[in-house]
C-alpha cells in the first residue's frame, strides 16, 4: 500500500508582521523566509513522516526544482511531479504573534494539469493504495472519479473550499477532512455535530473528521462518534497545522493492526498530538514532526493539559 498526494506544490513566503495587514494599511514585515509548502506537499511530508509509503503527484514549474529536491531528501518519490515551463504556485502567508495567519494564494502550474498528467496519476495508483486529494489543483472532482473506479481509498480535504466541490460526488469519499468553516459552507450549519450529521446524510457510507483549532477534533461515521480536545501548547504558527493532522490521522487509520472499532479515537488523539507539535514551531511542512516526536509527545500526554476525551 501506497499513499498517493495529488496535490499542490507551493513555495511558501512567510511574513512575520506584527498583526494581519488590514484594508488599505502597507505593513512592514520583520522577516521573510521561503519554505516548501503548498497542501499537497504538506500531507505528503506528513504521511511519510507518519510511516508511510509516499508518491507526490503534481505539477510545478521549473522555478521549483527546490521542492522536488525537498520531497526527495524526505524519502518521498517524485516521479509524478510534473516540470513545466510556467511559474511554480506560491503562497505569500503573513504570521502574527500569536502565531495566526492568513494566506494569498496563486495557483501556477497546479492548476495547469493536463490529460497526460491525470493518465500518469491513475495508471500508479493500485486498489490498495490510498489517493489524498485538496483543491489547489484543476480536475478535482474527474480524479476523484477515475480513481475510485480502480478501488483506491480516497482522501478529501476540501480546501480551499469554492464551488468545485460542489461537483464532487461525496459517495466517491471514503474520508472527508473539513474545519469548522468548511463543514458550514458545505451543510449550511454549524454545530460541528450537525455538520457531521448532514454530510452523513449525504454519504451514509463517508467517514467524517472535523478539525476544531484549539477545541479539538470530532470523528463520526454511520457507527459511532469519537472527539478529542486539544493540546495545551505555545503556538508559533498554525500554518499546516490540518495538513499534519490529517496526515498522522490517516497513518494510524491505514496501518493499523488493531480493530477497526479502536482505530478513530486512537487515530484523533495521535494526530492531535501532531498537529500540537507542528503548531509549536515555526513554517509548515519544515515544521512536521517525526513520529518518533509524536509518540514521546504522547508519552508525557498524562501530564499536558487537553489529553480527554471532548464532547461537542
């Protein structure tokens, strides 16, 4: 089993400022830094860190050799990563104090797939593996398609969140990644509860993950309901923060050997303790820890505030 992101590759142009810039205010910022990023990269780095098998598929330019040479020295294969004569996408992301953040993005070669790339991605993808999908690409919802027809388990975060997903079949998903925004803006409520209940209602079959920042995690499928609060950690940049979650979520999920009822809160509580540690650092995919990381983490968990078990 491999696990396959479909995805966008970035350089990330992070901004520390003193506060996000308002409407009509020029800001100086007190230091840039470029760094590999762009969500499909991020939950590849994450999932490789994690444990798994990793293929990058995506589209750059050949202004973005830096981030095929990043994949590679994080033991991911690249051979579906496409080198084109156009501009690699980028993300300009201003980080605050606080470690908030908000992000311009331009799209670049991702949104450039052509026929040949998508035939390239589905002809490596076997039944067993898992297809991990975002949208900073083109073609979302027709990969998505075509790759469910060869039996891949896919993997949906639908972020950025514009009206291309609403043509993706939500049948065709077996894991679905949202935040509170994006659970609203695709069932119209938002108590993370009814947001799960709607998009079951859509999917009965879907499994449901709803990231909640500093509150926690919520996890539902047609059998059961699983939620986690957060843990207590000096926040530095919360960019990437649902990329590692997801991530770390999914390998526990997918390599697993215990039964299938323990797998959801067990899972949460491991990609909790991620995603806490990716926050406390700066950058996004430079700041995924280890899974070496994450399990010390969780060995001192008894002693760190946000360990429970949370109910929404």
């Amino acid at each position: 089993m491999k696990a396959v992101s479909i995805g966008a590759l970035n350089l990330d142009i992070i901004h520390q400022v003193p506060h996000i810039v308002q409407p009509g205010e020029t800001l100086t910022s007190t230091s840039r830094t470029v760094l590999a990023g762009g969500k499909g990269l991020n939950q590849a780095v994450a999932l490789r860190r994690a444990g798994l098998d990793v293929m990058m598929a995506g589209r750059i330019g050949r202004d973005g050799n830096t981030l095929v040479q990043y994949l590679e020295s994080a033991g991911i294969d690249t051979s579906l990563v496409t080198i084109a004569d156009g501009v690699t996408g980028y993300a300009v992301i201003q980080v605050e104090p606080q470690g908030e953040n908000s992000i311009i993005l331009h799209p670049g070669e991702n949104r450039n797939l052509t026929d040949h790339d998508i035939n390239q991605m589905i002809n490596a993808l076997e039944p067993t593996d898992a297809a991990f999908f975002q949208n900073e690409i083109n073609r979302v919802p027709e990969i998505i398609d075509r790759a469910k027809k060869k039996g891949t388990t896919i993997i949906l975060n639908p972020s950025p969140f514009d009206e291309t997903i609403s043509q993706i079949n939500l049948r065709n998903v077996d894991y679905l990644f949202v935040n509170r925004l994006e659970g609203a803006a695709l069932t119209n409520k938002s108590d993370p509860m009814e947001i799960t209940h709607a998009i079951l209602h859509m999917a009965p079959n879907i499994k449901v993950i709803v990231t909640l920042g500093h509150l926690g995690a919520l996890y539902a499928d047609s059998h059961e309901t699983h939620a986690v609060t957060a843990l207590d950690v000096d926040v530095k940049d919360s960019t990437g923060a649902g990329d590692t979650f997801l991530g770390y979520f999914m390998a526990e999920v997918l390599s697993t050997k215990q039964p299938l009822a323990k797998q959801p809160l067990e899972a949460l509580q491991f990609a909790s303790a991620a995603s806490a540690l990716a926050i406390s650092r700066e950058g996004a995919a430079q700041a995924i820890p280890t899974r070496a990381e994450v399990a010390h983490l969780q060995e001192r968990g008894a002693h760190l505030q946000g360990q429970g078990v949370a109910r929404f």
